[in-house]
C-alpha cells in the first residue's frame, strides 16, 4: 500500500445531531482529519442503503453514518432504522469481499463535537490501515479486454 | 410490404425464456405470420455466419434472453445489436444478470476449482480445466472464454428495451408482441429504455392477500411453516420481495403462498432492488431497542441471495471483490 493514500470518506449526517456536533467541532476549532465530505441528510434514517452502495461504487473508501443517540432523534424512531439497517448492511457487505470497518455508524449528539472530531479521525485512520477500495478498478482489466 | 424480421437468442440462460415464448400456446402461430424468423437456435437451424452475413440493420426486433458470462455471448450480442433495429433485454437474466449473475460472489478460477477438482462425484485424474484451444487430429478447436464477471446485456451492448421476468409471463410477452408488431407499422415506439410487459406499481399491488402494519418479531424461512393464505407473507416474517418488485406478473408466487423472489426486477426510478429491500425488512423489525433490533436484522441468512437473487450483477456493487 502506498504511504501517500489519502481516504475519501463519505459521511452522511444528521441535521438535527451528528452535523450539529460537527458544527460544534468547528466553532470550537477542534482539529480533525479532512478527509471526510460531510452530507447532510434529515435524518439518519433517511439513509438509504442505496446512498452507501453507490458512494462505495463510486470511489469511496469509506462511508460514516452518524444520528442523534436513539431516543433522541427528531422523528420519534428515525435511528432505530437505522439501527436495523446497518447490521444487514455489514452483513452484504462481507459477502461481497469488503473489509469490516469500511461502514461506521455512530450516534453523535449536538453537544458532541469532541466525539465527532474524534470519529472522523479515527475513521480516516482506520480506512487508511484498510487500504484503497477502489471498487471500479476489479471490472476494468476485463472489460478493457473486451472492449 | 414484407414482414418483420424477428431473432431470438439464448446466452447464459437455463432455457426457461424460450419454453416461456412457447407458453403463448397456439399464438406462437401467429407470431410466425407476423414476423418472418431469421434466426432462433433453440428452435430453426440458422448458424451464426448466417446471421453475420447479413445487412446490418436488416432485422427488425431482437428477443435477446440469457446474461453475458463468456466470449461467445458477447460476441452474439455484439453481432446482433449491429444487425438488429430493436434490442430488446428479454427475461431476468438479460435484465440483470439473473440466476447465472450469483456467480458473482465468485470467479472464474474458484468456479473451474468446484467444478473440474473438488466436486465428490468427480472423475478428473489428469485435472483437466476447459482450454481456450485444443489440438485434435482434424485441427484446433476453440472454446469460448469464461470470464470473471457475468455481465447484464445493457452492460454489454446499448439496448433499446427490457421484458422482465424468470420467465416473462406468456400474456405478457403476448402484449408486448403485439405492442412491437402495432409500434412498427405506425412508426410510434415507445421510449428508449422501457420496461415492456411490467405495470407501474409494485407486486404488492396485484397481491391480493391482506396487508395491515407490518412488525415483525423474526424472520422465518418458507420450510418452516405453512404461511396463512389471507395474510401478507411479509408480514408472518417471510422475506417477501413485493414491495421492492415491479408488478407485471399478477402475482403468482404470492398466490400461491411463496414469498416474491424479485424476478421482475425494481420498479421505475429504483437503483438498486436489493438496497431498497434491505432498508424495507430492517425498517418494520418491532423490537423495543436498537440492540434488539439490530440482533434481529443480523438473523436474516443469506443478504445477498435473499436480495439480490436476481440483480447482483446489475446492482450497484455488482460483485463480490475479485
């Protein structure tokens, strides 16, 4: 693996938690590693499987699902989908060859910019230990035979 | 003005598209008064430089069934857009892969490994694999090469239209037979990329069994119990498809009280069949917290042949890492 890989990761945040505590980590000019694009969705529950699917197809390296700690999410049980999807998610994924650890997900509180700066680092470190995905690459050399 | 040219062909497929054609009945008939068939292995003996001489464009509508999993398929497929009008993806397989495309949690080599040296019933000694050439005393023969990755017809070659299904329904087929005969005298096609032979709504709507909130407290598997006909098969914890399929098949498994398998593939708009499933059963699990619920999720079997039975090579992922 080359020492100059950079992670892309992909977070999908909830707006009314996890990219609050991420504007918390900001404004408190916590230091965290960039590699993460922060998207922000309503809820961690509208996280659909199809968004970490094609996000992993499309180059990343990782993807981070963050929502309000169950019990305290906007939508009354928005999180607990989540809380149901993502073991199945982990499931696909290490039937189809992924490395357990490319998909995260934690609850992270608007209060919570310290956890959140935490969890993106040691995120990014982690994908970085994994290596590249890179998932386009497995179908080239065929198709370039092919072509 | 003379007929339509009408081929048929079958690429990695079990066969069950051509008998589907067949289930038509006496139709098939007049599909053979409507069209003049210039090419259809299963059934006339037409070769394939019969096909490569001729014009290109000179058939009309190509009924294409069978995913693209060697180099013989793609070659056809190839061969046959040049020389067709109308590509038409006909059946699961052609679709998205269907069947052949769960080799996708596979390759080659682990494939030719199971079958030419460790199946129990094997008589291999010398370990012969398949050969892409083989010398014999009249000459070299060619077989053609299997590759990696089964691929979907549209991911191999531009295709106009699709017909879902393992195997299309024989009404189905009929309308859109009857669709491409009208389409090609008025000159009014439908448009590129169309599902044929599908209604817009999901399985679900043309199941009839009773549908109320769904909760579930385990999953279940079909051998385990026989489900209560009235009810939704989901709904008893049986991993029903329906709500992730597209309806045009009135329903048939549910009916006959197995759960929907997905082979009609997702309705409009959907991405990927097998994620909208998933995020589907891990939403109507009723446990009281996260923990339980995710320990339950975590039950179900076999993800990506539960969900994607029929659409691993056209889902987003399209195969298990090489």
């Amino acid at each position: 693996m080359s020492t100059d890989f950079e992670p892309r990761i992909i977070g999908f945040l909830c707006r009314w938690c996890s990219y609050n505590g991420a504007d918390l980590a900001g404004t408190s000019r916590m230091k965290y590693l960039p590699n993460m694009v922060p998207i922000r969705t309503n809820c961690s529950g509208r996280v659909d499987p199809t968004h970490v699917l094609k996000a992993l197809a499309e180059g990343a390296d990782g993807v981070l699902i963050a929502g309000c700690h169950p019990g305290d999410c906007h939508y009354i049980n928005g999180n607990y989908r989540t809380a149901g999807r993502y073991p199945l998610m982990e499931k696909l994924l290490e039937q189809l060859g992924l490395e357990h650890g490319r998909v995260r997900l934690e609850w992270i509180s608007a209060a919570e910019g310290d956890k959140f700066a935490k969890t993106v680092t040691e995120f990014t470190e982690q994908i970085r230990a994994l290596g590249p995905l890179d998932w386009g690459k497995q179908f080239e050399a065929e198709e370039a035979k092919t072509a | 003005m003379s007929k339509p040219k009408l081929a048929l062909y079958w690429a990695a497929s079990c066969g069950g598209c051509e008998i589907a054609v067949l289930e038509i009945k006496e139709k098939i008939l007049d599909v053979a008064a409507a069209f003049d068939i210039v090419f259809w292995p299963v059934a006339l003996d037409f070769k394939y430089k019969d096909v490569e001489a001729m014009a290109d464009k000179s058939i009309d509508v190509c009924l294409f069934n069978g995913a693209i999993r060697n180099s013989e398929n793609e070659y056809v497929a190839k061969l046959l857009r040049d020389k067709s009008k109308i590509m038409v993806a006909f059946g699961a397989c052609a679709t998205m892969g269907g069947i052949p495309g769960l080799a996708n949690l596979s390759n080659r080599e682990e494939l030719f490994d199971l079958v030419y040296r460790d199946q129990p019933s094997l008589d291999n000694a010398d370990g012969v694999r398949p050969q892409l050439k083989t010398e014999v005393a009249e000459g070299e023969l060619d077989l053609p090469e299997i590759y990696d990755t089964v691929r979907t017809l549209d991911q191999t070659v531009d295709v106009d239209y699709y017909v879902p299904g393992c195997a299309p329904e024989a009404e189905q087929i009929w309308g859109v037979i009857t669709a491409v005969v009208e389409a090609l005298k008025t000159g009014v096609l439908p448009p590129k990329g169309a599902k044929l032979g599908v209604n817009p709504k999901t399985c679900c709507d043309e199941c009839k069994k009773v549908k109320e909130e769904k909760k579930i407290k385990a999953f279940r598997r079909p051998w385990e119990f026989i489900p209560d006909p009235e009810k939704c098969l989901l709904e008893q914890g049986l991993i029903c498809m329906g709500p992730a399929t597209v309806a045009g098949c009135g329903a048939r498994c549910t009916t006959a009280n197995m759960p929907c398998r997905g082979c009609y593939g997702p309705p409009a708009d959907v991405l990927d069949q097998g994620a909208k499933m998933l995020s589907t059963v891990a939403s109507i699990i009723d446990a009281p917290t996260p923990e339980e619920i995710a320990e339950i999720a975590a039950t179900v079997p076999d993800p990506v042949g539960t969900f994607y039975r029929f659409g691993l090579a056209s889902s987003l992922l399209r195969r298990a890492r090489i």
